[in-house]
C-alpha cells in the first residue's frame, strides 16, 4: 500500500496582512505536498488562521469593528494570497470554526479531569491601558508596555496551568528515539539547553484578562489561551472527537501516514515541547517530523508585521508571475538556514536560472526540431552520439538525488540538481554541435539523436521544477507537443515518451529581465510607497 502523508503549515494570525515569510512557509509546504502528489503520494496539506488572542481584540477594537469582522476581513486576504501563489491545501482551518471550538474545549476537559491542567495564579507585568501582560524580556529592565510604552505594573491573576513537568522525561526520551523528529538536528539541543535543562514552568493555558478566544467550559469566567487553542488545530481540522473521524483515523492514528508539520524558527519550541506533551496527555500519537525553516531578514531585522519592514508578496506575484516567485524562495533561500529577500538576487536568479538556462534550453531545441525535423521529435535509438550515454546517466542520476533530497525536505537541493540537469544539456548542445551535423547527411543519425536527447532533457526537467514552475512547466510540455497525460510523473524513465511528438513553438518562459530597471521598482515596492 502506499504512504500517505499530512502536512501542514503554522496557522497564521490575521492580525495583519501576510508577508513574504508567511508566503515562504507555505509555498515551500506546497512544493513538497506538491511532488509527493505528483509522484503518486496521497498527500493531505493543512493550513489556517489562529484568529484569538487579545492583539486580534485590541486591533479590532481600533479599527471600530468586531474580532470576528476583523479576522473575516484579513483571511479573505489569506485566501486571495494562497490563490494566486497557487497553493494546494487540501483544507484551510479557521480557530473560530465550531469543528474547532468543540475539540479544543474537549480536549481542555479531557487534561482537566486527568489532572493534568489546575487552576492557579498568573503573575506577570500588567498594563493598564492595553489591559495586556508581559513578560519580563518583553517589558524589559525599564518595565515599558512593547505596545504603548507606558510603565507596567506587577499584577496577578487567576489562571489555569499545564503541568508540563509531568511529561518532560517522557518528552526527552521520545527525541532519543525518535532522532529525525526535529529537523535540522540543532534545534533539538537548542530546545534542550535552552528550554528543558533550565527547568520548565508550567505552561499558563487560561487567561481571564481579554475575552476574544474559546471559552472553557468549566469556568467561563476563562478563555483558552493561545497555543493550547492554536496546537489543537492539526487534529481538529481532521476531525478528531468528531461524529465522522475518518479523516483523522487516515492521515493522523493511521501509521501508513506520515505526519509532517512546516514551521519557522521563532514557534519550534511550542511544536517540539508543548505539543508533543498535550499529545501524550491527550493519548495521542507524536507527530513524525517537524521540520524548522529559517527566517527571512529583512536589512538584518527579522520582516515582521510589527515593526512594519515587510516584503508583499502580492505585487510581487502579480508584476512577474507565480513561478519566478515560488522559485526564487526555494532556490534562493537554502530551506532550514535563516536568509534575506534581496532584489538584486532575485532578478539575477530569474534571468540565470530560468531565464538563460531553462527557457533557452526550452527554445533553442524547439526551433532546432522545426528546423532540421520539421517540427517531428525523432525517435530514441539508444546511445548514437558519443556524448548519449553521458547525458542519459545523468538524467537517471537527477531523478534519484532529487527524489531523496525531497523526502528529506532538502527542497533547495533537490532544485540544484535539476538546475544541473539544465546546464548539463545546455553543454550538451555545444559538445554535439547539432549545426555542424545538419550540414553532414551523413550525420543525420546523430543530428536526430541529439534533439530526441534535448527533448526528454526537458521533459525531465520540466516533470521535476513542475511543484516549484507549476505553469511555466506545464507550457513546456505543450512545446514539446505532450498532453497532460503523457507527461504524467509515471513516464518519467519512458526513454521513448518524446518519440515522434510534434513541438509547438511557444512564448519563451520567463523573458529577461533588466535589472536596471527591476531592481529600483523592487525597491520601492519594499519602501511601502507603492
Ligand atoms: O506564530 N521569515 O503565527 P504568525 C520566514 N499563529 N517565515 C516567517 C517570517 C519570516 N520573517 N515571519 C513569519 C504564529 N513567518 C501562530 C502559529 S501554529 C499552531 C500557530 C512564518 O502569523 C513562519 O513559518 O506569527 C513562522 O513560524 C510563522 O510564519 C508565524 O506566523
């Protein structure tokens, strides 16, 4: 039977619109539910929106609108966003849906009656005026509201704890036997040393000071606070608890299901700590691998809504096109290290890669069928050229390295070897020198060999960039005179898949862009005054 796989992205809060880190994140999750679809994989891709909490409260109170008006109005723009970057979630969760309210609210039950969850007393820094608590970093040695800058106050109030030391040796012990749950690995000690070695307090899941969130059902005077809420939206979306939990016995209790969560650096230890606990608690199963993105920086400061130094990616897509947006994320930014959207990277990235090496590839072979073929692939008749047997070696190598980098989540490594894939027949062109075979009758054999080589080159090349190019790619297999069909993952090693098809000249792929001119409207897009 085949493996299935759930995979999911942090539910983003519509505090404020989204940014090119959000749109990192879940395209990135994309690409691999992506491939694993495309290679014959059942693949369920969850994603959402985290609407409680008291800065959802306050923005809406600011704005003379309900909470629930307020987030309505930003997850529209989540839709709109997941859309037009082509993202192909399989189911989009919202925390004020009542499929979720009931199953966090039972789960709460659920740790209560275990003893696992007490009611006891929240001490922290309290600001009057934004009626909100911080922490001690938060406020820092001068004791200043981050909201307001007004001085805060130490205040207490009534709350309900998670008993995280009940579960930490449990917790340890499930890292040592499970070594690829964390990815990559640093992150694992940097939860030990930084987290759990120190001693972990007991994780305060109530709060009685704002009232926008899923009230407890025990004691309504309480909201869930916010990670229990957030956490529980990987089952609650499958439909745990509920009266049809076929999907969640599919991709979460069902162990021929992988179970994958895509999160960035700043919320690991909510996903590698508390999580698993709640599981347990729950008498759940763990979740098979959390992998850890880095973060996208923007002039050495991490983009955030908050600070307001964010890149949107709505221009961006719309000015020059899904694909060079996907790719430039997942090409660009190795996947697990921190990186930095940069303009001048990402016109050179698209003129490079897509533009000179892939797109020309794509034309040159076409015009040169048309030319000496009449527009006909010729038929594979094996190694001809001297060079043959070189090229097709690599085609087969491409395909396995690119299939182990993506079931490891090395995404911008599983693109490199496509990329040398394309560099590697570009070479090929110039080893061949199909011009000079044309003038030799003689040659004719190896002149057809060579275009058939070029074409499946393409193809294969165009089957693997397809989860990142998802249109480009799909025009490529249309030059080469393909149906949807037949360029179908499943015929990727079919040697004679591109034999006796009819190219169809198109529009080349990405045209080049001039960075004199690109670069400052980036720029200026980036400066917000667009
Ligand atoms: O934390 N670079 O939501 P959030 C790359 N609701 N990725 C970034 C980024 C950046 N500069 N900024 C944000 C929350 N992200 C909770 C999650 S999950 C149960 C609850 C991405 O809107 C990254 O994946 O603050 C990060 O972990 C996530 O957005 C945080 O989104």
């Amino acid at each position: 039977m085949k493996k299935r796989f759930y995979i999911t992205t942090p539910i983003y809060y519509p505090s404020a619109k989204l940014h090119i880190g959000h749109a990192y994140c879940t395209t990135l999750t994309d690409i691999f539910a992506r491939s694993k679809r495309e290679r014959g994989f059942e693949c369920y891709f969850l994603t959402g929106a985290d609407e409680h909490g008291l800065k959802i409260q306050k923005n809406a109170e600011a704005k003379g609108v309900t909470p629930q008006q307020f987030v309505d109005e930003i997850v529209e723009g989540f839709y709109k966003l997941w859309d037009l970057l082509k993202i192909s979630n399989d189911d989009f969760l919202r925390t004020t849906q009542e499929r979720h309210i009931k199953v966090v609210q039972d789960a709460f039950t659920k740790m209560l009656n275990k003893g696992d969850i007490y009611l006891g007393k929240y001490e922290g820094w309290y600001c009057r005026y934004c009626e909100a608590f911080w922490t001690d970093t938060q406020v820092g040695k001068d004791h200043i509201c981050p909201d307001c800058g007004r001085e805060v106050q130490r205040a207490e109030e009534e709350a309900y704890f998670f008993k995280t030391n009940k579960y930490v040796s449990s917790l340890l012990k499930f890292y040592e036997d499970n070594p690829k749950f964390l990815i990559p690995e640093s992150r694992k000690n940097e939860m030990i040393n930084t987290f759990i070695k120190p001693g972990l307090e007991d994780l305060c899941v109530s709060r009685t000071s704002f009232s926008w969130g899923i009230p407890v059902r025990e004691n309504n005077k309480h909201v869930v606070y916010v990670w229990l809420d957030a956490l529980t939206n990987y089952i609650s979306a499958l439909g745990y608890g509920s009266e049809n939990e076929e999907k969640y016995k599919k991709f979460w209790e069902s162990e021929d299901c992988e179970i994958i969560h895509i999160l960035g650096a700043d919320i690991t230890r909510f996903h590698a700590i508390y999580w698993p606990m709640f599981l347990e608690s729950l008498g759940l199963r763990k979740p098979d691998r959390e992998f850890v993105h880095g973060l996208l920086m923007m002039k050495d400061s991490k983009m955030s809504k908050s600070k307001g130094n964010v890149v949107d990616p709505y221009p961006l897509v719309e000015k020059y096109g899904v694909d060079a947006v996907r790719y430039y994320l997942a090409r660009e930014i190795n996947f697990g290290s921190d990186g930095s959207f940069s303009p001048e990277q990402f016109v050179e990235r698209i003129n490079s890669d897509l533009a000179n090496s892939y797109g020309n590839l794509l034309n040159r072979t076409v015009s040169m069928i048309n030319k000496y073929f009449e527009g006909k692939i010729p038929e594979y008749k094996g190694q001809v050229t001297e060079f043959d047997g070189s090229l097709e070696s690599m085609i087969d190598n491409t395909i396995k390295s690119y299939e182990n980098a993506m079931d490891d989540l090395r995404i911008t490594e599983a693109i490199t070897y496509v990329n040398e894939l394309v560099n590697r027949a570009n070479k090929y062109i110039d080893e061949t020198t199909p011009w000079a075979l044309a003038k030799d009758e003689s040659k004719k054999d190896e002149l057809a060999s060579v275009m058939n080589h070029l074409a499946r080159s393409i193809y294969v090349a165009s089957r693997l960039y397809h989860p990142v190019l998802v249109c480009a790619s799909d025009k490529a297999f249309t030059q080469l005179g393909l149906t949807e069909e037949e360029a179908n993952y499943v015929n990727i090693n079919n040697k004679n898949l591109l034999d006796n098809h009819m190219v169809n000249k198109g529009e080349p792929l990405f045209p080049r862009l001039d960075p004199l001119v690109e670069v400052p409207f980036i720029n200026e897009l980036m400066s917000g005054n667009n």
